[in-house]
C-alpha cells in the first residue's frame, strides 16, 4: 500500500515527447492502486475526455487541496511554476525531465515506470526547500508581489540600460550601485541565472540567500551571501532611464519607477521536494555543469 494515495498529474507539453511521457506515466499509474488528477490545461492537450475519461480533471487549487503528491512532466520551469502554485498547500513535487537542463526535474523519461514504483513504495529522498517572498511597496502600500524558487531579479526590461538602486540587509544601508540590476537567489536558484552572473554554487541544505550584480559599474563589487532569514529590500532610483522590471523565476513581471520599494525575505512555507534514492546533489552538478570525474588511474 503506497502512502500517496491521491496524485495530481501536471504537464508542460510543447512538444510529441513530453505528450509521450504523460501518456506514458498515465498508463502506469492507472495500474497502480492509485487515484489520479491531472491538472486542466493538461487535461486538455491529453485529451482526456477521449483517451482517459476516468482520470478526475482539476485546476490547481483542486490538486493542492486533494492530492498528497505532485507529478510534472516538463523541464526546470515547470517544477519551479508548480511550485509556487502549490507550495501553500504543502504538496510534495517529483520531476520527470522533458527539459534541457533537469536540475530539479531528476527522473529521466527511460525510467518512468521503475523510479515512480519505487517513490511509491516509500524508496525516495525528500528534502526541503525555501521560496523568496517579494512585494514592491509605493508610496507605502504593496502595490504587487509574488514568491520564487529560484531568484528574484531586479532588470532595466527590454532596454539595456544602467539601472541605479540602493540595497539594504535587515534595515542596514549595504550599497548604492549602478548595473544591470540585481539577482537574489536562494540556494536552488544558486545554480541558475546567479550561476550565470558569476555568484556562487550554494548546496540546497543551506539557510542562505546569495546577492548577485548584474555588471556592475565598479570593479569592487561581488557576490554577497547573507544569511536566509534575512530581510533584503532595494530602493530603485529615481533617476532611471529604463522602466525597471521585477521577476519571479524569470516567470512573472512586475514595472516598478523610482522610489518603489522591493521587499524580499524567506517565505514561511517550505517545499518538498521528491528524488529518487540515488539522488546526489555533486552527482548532478557533475553531469549538468561538465564537471571532471574520477582521475584515470595511469599506473
């Protein structure tokens, strides 16, 4: 008897392989003593009606309030838009990998059948992860917000332009910069756009949030790590040619203008993540990152 009773069935199909592997994860689980929801846009590309009318559609609200488990199909994007959708109801997330990259979605398509029996059957690693709240606060009330998984940045939109903002840590006036704008990442992020702008690896077990310029106009400035609890706030500057955007995973965008405020801290929610056994955090930065493997032995 599993203890994931009820699961909910999320797929990003933008292409025949990741349709493929829905299908495929939907005949396996229909074996299994299981009930299955499969999220309505899903629903709809599948064509369930059709192939699979005794599957339950349910919107995302639904699958948070009913199910004990979260399957998606798709690349790191959709694990990490799952993840906001479905963090408040502290639904555990599992990942099969129809995407490039795959740091957060480990299963690989070829072993669909093997490594869901397995989480199934209890043989699984869970690990906890933290999300970023942001809201942009004007003139002394929030006027929008979101969380993120990854980072939030702070960007010059779809203009390269020199962005001015000061920063502050818990109240603390840290610096005033002009750059492209600002990653703030948390350990999961660690290994996504802030790895592209120079910050550094941070292990997903660590209580810590990681500051990253964006090409900065001085030499001086570098990557920061402060610590997860605490509370980052960016004052934009007044004087910006640009109109600046805010992200969420690179998924939401919010303008923001001079004198807003970005307010960004640890959410209170954490999200489970589901791997299977052989999951190894150096293992996959290894084969993501073309990292070097055992010295040959030469004797």
């Amino acid at each position: 008897m599993t203890q994931f009773s009820r699961i909910g069935l999320i797929g990003r199909l933008d292409n025949q392989r990741a349709r493929y592997s829905v299908d495929r994860l939907i005949r396996f689980l229909l074996t299994r003593d299981v009930q299955v929801l499969i999220e309505e846009q899903t629903a709809q590309i599948v064509d369930v009606g059709q192939h699979y009318p005794q599957l339950q559609v349910a919107d995302m609200d639904e699958l948070g309030t009913s199910c004990d488990l979260a399957i998606v199909v798709g690349g790191d994007g959709s694990l990490l838009s799952g993840a906001r959708d479905l963090v408040q109801y502290d639904v555990p997330l599992l990942g099969i990998n129809r995407g490039r990259l795959g740091f957060l979605t480990d299963i690989v398509p070829e072993d669909i059948e093997q490594k869901i029996a397995e989480v199934l059957a209890g043989e699984y690693v869970a690990e906890q992860r933290f999300l970023l709240d942001m809201q942009v606060v004007r003139d002394g009330a929030p006027v929008c917000g979101g969380d993120a998984l990854n980072d939030v940045v702070l960007h010059p939109g779809e203009f390269i332009r020199m962005l001015e903002f000061e920063l502050y840590v818990d109240d603390y006036f840290v610096t005033s910069q002009r750059s492209d704008g600002i990653i703030v990442s948390t350990p999961t992020g660690s290994t996504a756009y802030a790895l592209s702008g120079g910050g550094p690896i941070m292990h997903p077990k660590l209580d810590a949030i990681v500051l990253v310029p964006m090409n900065p106009h001085t030499l001086s400035s570098r990557p920061m790590v402060v610590a997860g609890d605490s509370v980052i706030r960016i004052l934009v500057g007044e004087g910006n040619s640009a109109v600046p955007q805010v992200t969420c995973d690179g998924q939401t965008h919010d303008p923001v203008r001079g004198g807003d405020q970005i307010i960004i801290s640890k959410k209170p929610q954490h999200l489970k993540l589901i791997h299977p056994l052989n999951h190894n955090f150096y293992e996959r930065c290894r084969s993501k990152l073309g990292w070097g493997g055992h010295l040959l032995d030469k004797s």
